[in-house]
C-alpha cells in the first residue's frame, strides 16, 4: 500500500505541489498533473489531506490517522461503540497536541457519561 508520504515525494518528483485549500486536495500546477496520478490521489484525498495537515501543525507522521479517527469521533461515528474501543481510541488521542483530536477526546468522555454532545 502506497503512503501519503510516498504520494507526496511522487508529486514533488513531478514539479508537483500538494496542498490542503479547506476540505479539497490542491494540485499546482494542475496541468502538469497526468489522469493517472489524479486518479491515484483522488484515491487517496482522506490520507493526504490528513497527512498534509499533521504536517503542517508539526505532528509526526504516525499520528496523522488520527486526525481522520478525531473526525470519526466528532460526526459521531463512535456514539455507541463499547467501552474498550472508547478506552483504546483514548488512549491514542491523550498524546496528540492537536486541537482536534484533544475536541475528539473530549468528546468521547462526554458521550460515555451519557451526554448528547452530538445535537448541542
């Protein structure tokens, strides 16, 4: 499996630039990008744009799938899940010194006291 990393060393190597411009991925120079490789980052927009943004916040590589878990988390993807998979998803997010997974994590804590923070 091809990693965000590698995609990104990949579009450099081609005069490419990628870059998070809000919920979209941003190739430049856009004409320079042949189909196949837009396929193959279109393929792959959830890692890139979450590998970019650990980037760009100064996070280390590893924790950039937890930008896209801290998300899960918020849309309410873990509402109901049990208590070891909320203590397991704590744990990974307690280390992380971004403000969305610290949001994700605290949010955890207060659906597992049986608040509703999804609808306030």
């Amino acid at each position: 499996m091809i990693t965000a990393h590698a995609l990104y060393l990949e579009a450099a190597r081609r005069g490419l630039r990628l870059h998070r411009a809000g919920d979209k991925l941003a190739v430049t120079p856009a004409k320079r990008c042949p189909p196949d490789f837009a396929d193959t980052l279109r393929q792959h927009k959830s890692e890139l744009l979450d590998w970019l943004e650990a980037r760009a916040t100064g996070l280390t590589p590893d924790c950039a799938p937890w930008l896209h878990v801290a998300r899960q988390i918020l849309a309410g993807e873990f509402d109901n899940a049990n208590g070891s998979t909320r203590e397991s998803l704590s744990i990974g997010l307690r280390s992380i010194r971004n403000a969305l997974c610290q949001n994700a994590l605290i949010r955890l804590k207060w659906t597992d006291r049986g608040g509703d923070s999804a609808k306030s």
